[in-house]
C-alpha cells in the first residue's frame, strides 16, 4: 500500500452536497432553539438562587430575632415609645420651662389643672400678695430670669408663691409636690375654718 | 445575519465550510456509518458554537475541531453503545452501508481507532507526529508507535522514520 493510495480513499470519505446542507440546517436550528431555551431559562437560572439567598437572608433574621427575643410581629416592645415619639432622640429633648429655683427650692409655674386641683383661683388676686421674696435668678426657662417672686398669703408659706411676669401674677409651687398637697390641704382646712367662722358670726346675728 | 450563542452565524457556517470535510472523516473513521458521522458532525459544531476559544488561526481552528471531533466520538462509545457493542465492531452492527469502498479503505476502516485517526492526520493531513501529539493529547512517541503499529498492519510500504 502507498501513501497515495491511502490518499485516495480518504478522499472518498466525505459528506454529499445534500448531507452537508442538512447537518449545516441542524446546527443553526439548533443554534436557534438554544437561544430561545437559554431565554427562557435565563430568568428561571438567575432567579433560583436570587430566591435561595432572600430566603437565607429572611431565615437569618427570622432565626436571629427569634435568640434575641425580639421577635414581635406587630406589637412594639414594652416600655418602648411609639409613634410620633419615635423621632425622640435626644438632641428633640423637650426644654425644661416654667420653672426656677429660689434658696435651693425648686418651683413650678403651675398649670390650670394643677390649679385647679389644689384648690388655687384662677387668677391671683393682688390683695392676697404678699411681701416680695426674690428675683429670679435661676432657671432654665430663660424667660423666667429677673421675675419677681412674692410670697401669696393664703398660702400662709412660700410652698405657693406668687411670680410677676409680664405683669402678671402666677401661682408657682415648690416642688416637691408633697409641699403643694400640703399647701392644698392647709388652704382647705382655712377655707373650712372660715366658714365655720361664718357660719358662727351669722348664727350669732340671729341670736342677737 | 443572526448570531449563535457565542459566534454569528455567519463565522460558524464559515468554519463549518472550511472544515466540515475534515470533521466528518474524523467522526466517520469512528462511527463507520454515514448516519451516526453526521450526528457526531453536527454535534461537534454545536460544541463549536458553546465554545469561547478564540481562534488563531484557521489551523488552530481545526486542530480544535479535529480534537473536538475525536473526544465527542470517544465519548459516545463510552457512555452507553460501549455496553453492547464495542467501538472497532460498530461497522458489523450497521445496518447502512458507509460508502462505495476500496480494498485500501476497508483495510484502513478495518484498523483499530487510535491507529486509523494517527494515519489519516499523519498521511492525509499532513501533520507531524509533535503535532498529532497535541491535537490528541499524547506524547508524540506514542504518536509514532501508533503509526507504525498502523503502518504495519496496512502493509504499507512508506519511508522509515516519522517526524
């Protein structure tokens, strides 16, 4: 056997005009129908471990409130602030106002309620002020500092005091409040005397 | 013109006029049946289409597909046809006859495959043994071996030494 000889039956191997067109159709219809199989599969393959990895994350977290307890679906924590107050950090820390600090005593501007409470008018009547006791020169309510502070006598101490501003009388008290309540009962038990008083005088009129 | 996975369409069908002759004898040395050729053809341009190797040249092209062709050929007898019939007795179990044969290319046909692919590339091709070596991933003294193993079952009458 010679080398042309091998040459010349290679050569008879070899695909006809019609087998080659056909394998060349098959490659691109398969070239095709790969594109739109990757396609479709390309949104299947990237989403199966996007979806594994939210699941790990959420399972994580879920796994991790859970050891620390915090786990609560709706309901915020006890003792916690909620609502507006979440934006209560510090530097919305509400400014200490209407009070001051006369010889070491703390007072407090009193508000209606608190007047009303204890028994106080709503207005201070200027007979029922005493002689002056300070000027304000301690207070973190700016406002407050260089008021005069007057000593109220119904009060019969300086637990309630008398504070000009704005020429204005307020009633302020001491803190703490059981100085207030104590004012509050002392002003009653006054209040119950002088009508025991009158009611006295008036028996006593008719007696006469 | 539309692009395939990682070619166009118009560089593959380049390729494939180029080459298509070389790949289906390579794959035809193997299956020995027109049918079976063709699907290993068409199967090594689609590996072709997947693949992102960029070429040199067109002799690196087809060293690839040469390469390609012969794994892929490989690999069909070893998954499952191996388990029934073997890859030098595929030609009997054919119902289809390959070609218009000659005496000299039943011989050829006839050798086992690892000769028969050393001497269509050595002979027909033109390659040297170093070269075969690196298409098919042997030593090139393996090469030779296969060579004259095949040499001498064709009885050839060829000059003595390989490259």
């Amino acid at each position: 056997m010679k080398k042309e000889d091998l040459k010349v039956s290679f050569d008879k191997i070899k695909p006809s005009e019609s087998a080659k067109k056909r394998m060349l159709d098959n490659i691109l219809n398969y070239s095709e129908r790969k594109k739109g199989i990757s396609m479709k599969l390309f949104n299947y393959k990237k989403a199966v471990p996007v979806l594994a990895l939210v699941i790990v994350v959420a399972g994580s977290l879920f796994a991790y409130n859970m050891l620390k307890g915090n786990f609560n679906s709706s309901l915020p924590p006890e003792n916690s602030v909620t609502d507006d107050a979440g934006f209560g950090r510090e530097d919305f820390a509400a400014p200490l106002l209407n009070q001051f600090q006369i010889d070491g005593r703390h007072y407090i501007i009193l508000s209606d309620e608190l007047k009303t409470e204890f028994g106080l008018p709503d207005s201070v009547n200027e007979n029922d002020i005493g002689s002056k006791i300070a000027d304000i020169a301690l207070s973190p309510d700016k406002s407050l500092i260089g008021s005069e502070v007057y000593s109220y006598i119904p009060a019969g101490g300086e637990s309630v005091v008398a504070v000009k501003k704005d020429n204005e009388y307020r009633f302020s008290g001491s803190l703490p409040l059981k100085a207030i309540i104590t004012t509050r009962m002392k002003m009653q038990s006054n209040t119950l005397s002088f009508m025991e008083l009158k009611k006295r005088m008036i028996s006593r009129k008719f007696s006469l | 013109m539309q692009s395939s996975l990682f070619r166009t369409d118009e560089e593959l069908v380049r390729i494939y006029n180029r080459h298509v002759n070389t790949v289906y004898r390579i794959c035809f040395m193997f299956m020995k049946n027109r049918h079976n050729a063709e699907d290993m053809v068409q199967n090594t341009f689609v590996r072709l289409m997947k693949d992102k190797t960029v070429f040199q040249n067109e002799e690196h092209e087809k060293a690839w597909l040469i390469r390609t062709a012969t794994n892929l050929c490989k690999d069909y007898f070893r998954h499952w046809w191996s388990k029934t019939v073997s890859i030098n007795e595929a030609a009997e179990i054919s119902v289809e006859n390959p070609l218009n044969t000659d005496s000299v290319l039943e011989k050829v046909m006839a050798l086992p495959s690892k000769y028969k692919t050393a001497v269509y590339l050595y002979y027909y091709e033109g390659y040297s043994t170093v070269e075969i070596g690196e298409i098919l991933k042997k030593d090139p003294s393996t090469i030779r071996g296969y060579l004259h193993k095949g040499r001498k079952l064709l009885k050839m009458e060829m000059e003595g030494d390989f490259e």
